[in-house]
C-alpha cells in the first residue's frame, strides 16, 4: 500500500498557538505519518497554548488516528519579526508578554535547535504564520510601516527561516508555507499589504526552491489554501463572508477542512513528493480556476443535477 510515511523525520511547524488553526492540524498530520515534530509559537500566545495543553483542554484534538495523544518535542518561543535578539527594542524585550520567553529571535530559534537535536537534524520546515497589523485597512489607507510589518512577518520570515535552518537539514529535506489567492485576485476587505506579502511569500518560494534546492539539496513549496474560520482568520472579520461566496462558487461546494490542507502539506513534505519543488498548490476546493460568479439560477440547476 502507498502511504505516507515519515518515520525517522524530525518536523517543525513555526507557528502553531491553539488548536484551530492550519499549523496544528499541519503538526497533527505529520505526526501521524510518522514524524517527531516540535512547533514554535508567537511569545504573548506561548502562555496560553501552554495552559491549553496542561489543562487538557485540547485533549479532543490532539487524540490522533491511532487513539495516541499528539505530542511535541519541543515547544519553542518564536517572533519572526526579529531576525536576532539584539534587534528586539528593548520596551518589547522587557515587556510582560516577552520577559520570560528567553531568546526569541529567529537566530535564537535555530540555536535552540542546534542545541536540542544532532548535527542536521531537521527535515521538514514549515512555515504557518502571517501577521498584517492593518489588514483591515484598504491599501490606500495604509501606512508605509503597516505595509513594511505585513511583508516581514509574512513573507521575508519564510526567507530568514530557511537562511537560519536550512543549514541545520538533511538533504532531502523540504520547506512548506501558507499562502492565499488574494496574492493574486483581488479580496475586497483583506488588506494592510497582506496580499502583497503573499505575492512575495510566492515568488521567494520559487527562488527559495532554487537557492535552498542547490546549497542544503531541499525541497520548497507553498500552498494556497482557501478560508478557514479560525481563530487567527476571524479576527479579521472577513471570514464568513468568504466562507460562503467559497461555497456558493467553488467547484466543490463543500467547506475546506484544516485536514485537507494538512494532508496536503504532509504529501508535499513526504518522499513521495521528491520530485515537486517551487509550487504554490491550490488546495481550496477548485474555487482558484472560477473566473466568474455562479448566477442564482446556475446554482439551482446544479443542485439538481
């Protein structure tokens, strides 16, 4: 049987803070297949994740396909917006939500690694975080730092990833990301230079694929999944909107599960996807080929084909 199988792969999933999101069930997945994953977290989000798992709050989701619990081998304080702790403002560092996380720093993250596992010890990366401070706002009205913070932490994040781990995988290896449509088709209501910094986040995974590819002999990928009512997602309060112009639409009518683009990931990251490298893949139930609205009358007589 043809099967996905990471036994013996070591995983990390850079952020994950509560169970809801892509990056858990990325996480879940790739336990499930077999790999040892830790995951980083955003500091001011660290505490709580930590309390959600103590308390066994969680407990639901972590159960696995087996019956076993998912559990990390580490579980790493990280702020991608700080390539090194020296470059953290002191007012962040010595902030509440910061002071007790040690170092943070992307730099950080790969000595932590370093320190915990052998030479080369990782060998599959992903990257499941964004962050647009006014994604809110429409491009017009954004500022230039709003703008600046949106593409760093969404996209050149990616790039500081695989510059601090790259050299810490085995060949072999693969680098998987999260992107969105709006990097390419205009979403009224999802801004701040949000899809800005997916366009980027695509176009370095291809130049990413090559340079990784021939220094570290990696795989990276990227996949644009379509919406998901999570936690991170509906605090920008577009989500419901979306989630049903995605159904009223998409070829596949039904909602997109944070499974299905696990999997996928999963797919992407496993021996059996050795030959794919600098692909955004669209896992969104088809609605990326639609170049037009389903009328009302469309829809009714397809559902009662």
């Amino acid at each position: 049987m043809l099967s996905i199988d990471l036994k013996g792969r070591r995983a990390l999933v850079a952020g994950v803070a509560d169970e809801a999101g892509y990056g858990f069930a990325i996480a879940k997945a790739l336990a499930e297949a077999g790999a040892s994953v830790s995951v980083a977290t955003w500091p001011p989000a660290l505490g709580s994740f930590l309390k959600l798992i103590a308390r066994g709050k969680i407990d639901d989701e972590r159960t696995m396909a087996d019956g076993s619990f998912l559990t990390f081998e580490h579980i790493y304080p990280l702020d991608v917006a700080y390539d090194t702790l020296d470059a953290v403002p002191e007012h962040v560092r010595e902030s509440k939500r910061y002071r007790d996380a040690g170092d943070f720093s992307i730099a950080g993250l790969a000595r932590h690694v370093a320190s915990d596992f052998r030479k080369r010890p990782l060998d599959i990366l992903v990257h499941s975080l964004a962050n647009g401070p006014e994604v809110k706002k429409p491009l017009l009205e954004t500022s230039r730092a709003g703008y600046l913070a949106a593409v760093s932490a969404s996209a050149y994040s990616l790039t500081a990833l695989v510059q601090r781990l790259g050299p810490l995988m085995r060949a072999g290896g693969a680098v998987a990301s999260l992107t969105y449509l709006a990097s390419e088709r205009v979403i009224p209501g999802y801004g701040g230079g949000m899809p800005a910094a997916k366009a980027a986040l695509e176009s370095d995974t291809r130049v990413l694929a090559f340079e990784a590819g021939r220094a570290y002999g990696i795989r990276v990928n990227t996949i644009s999944a379509g919406p998901l009512a999570s936690r991170a997602a509906s605090a920008i309060g577009l989500v419901d909107r979306l989630l049903e112009y995605y159904r009223l639409n998409s070829p596949l009518s039904e909602d997109l599960s944070a499974r299905e683009v696990a999997t996928a990931t999963a797919f992407l990251c496993s021996p059996l996807a050795s030959g794919i490298t600098g692909v955004t893949l669209y896992v969104d139930k088809g609605y990326h080929v639609m170049g037009m609205a389903v009328s009302p009358a469309e829809q009714s007589r397809c559902t009662n084909l």
